[in-house]
C-alpha cells in the first residue's frame, strides 16, 4: 500500500508527479485560498507526509492528532508555523527550502526598498489617476539610496545577498545578528553593530530576521524611536517580529518616514488596516521569493525531500537536523 501525501495548495501537476509515483497523492484544489483547518486535520490524520504552506498551522494538537506523519515539506525558509519542537519529539522530519531563494527575495526586498524611497507606487497611481497636471521641483520627491547607511537585522543568506546588492549603491553597510558574519565582514565591508547603534545610525533599517520567541516585536515603539525621523524601515521576514500599532503610529507622528513591507502579522491584512491608509507605506501581498523560476525550484525541492524520505534516504535539507540518524 502506497504511503499517503497530502499537499495543502493546488500545485503544477508535473511538479508533484514524481511523488505520485511513489505515494497516493491529494491536493487541495485552491490556489489562494487556504485549506480549511479542520479538513487539514482530518488529512494529516492519515498521511504519512504533508506539503505545507506558511500559512498553514501545524501544532501539536494536529500533529498528535496525526499517527502516521513521518515529514512535513514546507514551503518556505521559514518553519515557524510548525511545533517543531513537538514534531521532533514525535519523529517527524520537517524540511523548509533554505538557498534556493535568497537571491529572489534579496531582489524583492532591495525593489521595496527602492519603490518605499523614491516613492514609485505613489508615482504611479498618481499618474494613472490623473493627478499630473504639472512639474514642481519637489512633486513626489523621495530620498536618495546611493551612498546612504543600510542596517540589516539577519545577516544570513538573504541578508547578504541584500548588502551584495547595497554594494552597487555603495551604501555603508551595517548588520546586527545573533552571532558575526565573518563573510559579510570580510566580502562585503559589512560592519557588525549593536541593534541600538544599528537603529540610530541607519538611513535604511530592513528585517530580515526569522521569528523567534526573542525576536516577536523587536521593532516596537522603543526602536521605532531610536531611528533617524528621515529613515526607512523595510520588513520582509515575518509580520509578527513588528509591533504594527507601534508602527502606525510611528508614521504617523514622524518617528520614521516610510515603511515598506512584504509581510503582516495577520495575512492577508485587512483591506482597513490603518497602515494600508497612510500614503508613506508600500504594502505588498508576501512576495518575497514569488519568481516563476523560484517558486518551481522551491516546489521542485518539497516533492523530493518527501521522495528520500518515503525512500529512507536523507531529504537535502532539514530542520530538525538530530533525526537524520533515526529517520535515514
């Protein structure tokens, strides 16, 4: 009897086929729309892999309620909406898709930063809806990229992909992480600072850092006071490392000029959130590796990672790196 496999979003067929010659596989059949909890729950409960989204919550509830789990493929770097730690305990191997997506979401994140700066959204509806009707000195002026100071909190793989790209502006970089990035440093001219100095000397602050326990609401109404009131804060990790009413109202007062961002604690954020009011921040639907060629390397490594698995081989990456020993 072949093994079990349900995917939690309507992919490619000729991206899951290799895994339907293995294992008995069921999709979700929406795109967008996510599936729903319960009848996650009832799946999970009799598959033996599961192909997750982000946004689908795996905790322990559904993970004891799910006997024959032994990998969840999740399509993300990030894990943080999976137990992992209960998944660990319980045997189950979770993957994510580290690397494979640095260098598209460094272009995403750097293109906020540029469109948040020199105001290239607000520039474009304000054309299309007819607002041009002559040239002033300072219509619509922004600020300047090149030869500014960028700080960057997360200082891995995306975080240096992102100062690769800063180098071309011949921006001073500045980075804050758990630990020091001796590459960046060495590759780079990347310079390793406290976050509070990373704050006060920052033209430009972007997040990158995964969510964590310590770091939910490291950007909160304290940081957002330790910026220059010209800077501009960019976030494409995770919503929930920001404070987003202590956001607001940093636009607000002018605390910080602009904010650019590619990631809500709720998502999709609510059409009446007070930040998709305010015309100084650039709001975009968590895009961070949506590239074609991206997406289908990321799908492309799911599918195989749940393949080795099945096969008792070990899956090209994991995060809960103490089961490969039992599992393969």
């Amino acid at each position: 009897m072949k093994p079990y496999v349900f995917i939690t979003r309507k992919l490619p067929d000729e991206l899951v086929k290799p895994l339907m010659d293995v294992a008995e596989v069921e999709m979700w059949n929406k795109e967008e729309e996510p599936v729903p909890a319960q009848l996650l729950r009832e799946k999970a409960n009799r598959a033996t892999a599961l192909l997750t989204m982000l946004s689908d919550t795996i905790d322990e509830s559904l993970l004891d309620a799910s006997p024959h789990l032994k990998v969840i493929a999740n399509l993300a770097v990030g894990f943080d909406n999976i137990d992992v730690p209960v998944a660990t305990k319980r045997n189950i191997v979770i993957c994510n898709t580290p690397d494979v997506l640095s260098d598209t979401t460094a272009d995403l994140t750097f293109g906020l930063l540029m469109a948040t700066a020199r105001r290239l959204i607000e520039s474009a509806n304000y054309v299309k809806e007819g607002k041009w009707q002559g040239w002033s000195p300072y219509l619509l002026a922004g600020h300047d990229i090149h030869h500014k100071t960028i700080g960057i909190v997360g200082m891995g793989k995306i975080g240096q992909a992102l100062a690769k790209r800063a180098t071309g502006f011949e921006m001073e970089i500045l980075y804050h992480n758990r630990s020091r990035n001796e590459v960046a440093e060495q590759q780079l001219n990347a310079t390793y600072c406290s976050f509070d100095d990373l704050l006060t000397k920052s033209d430009y602050v972007v997040c990158l850092t995964p969510l964590t326990n310590e770091t939910k609401h490291l950007f909160n109404k304290q940081a957002f006071q330790k910026m220059k009131s010209s800077a501009i804060f960019v976030n494409a990790s995770r919503g929930a490392v920001v404070d987003e009413e202590a956001l607001v109202e940093a636009l607000q007062t002018g605390d910080i000029a602009a904010a650019g961002l590619d990631v809500f604690t709720k998502e999709p954020i609510d059409v009446d959130h007070p930040l998709l009011s305010l015309s100084n921040v650039v709001a975009l639907p968590h895009i961070g590796s949506a590239s074609i060629e991206t997406r289908t390397v990321m799908m492309k490594l799911c599918v195989e990672n749940i393949i080795r698995l099945l096969q008792n081989q070990d899956p090209k990456t994991i995060v809960n790196k103490e089961l490969l020993s039992q599992n393969c």
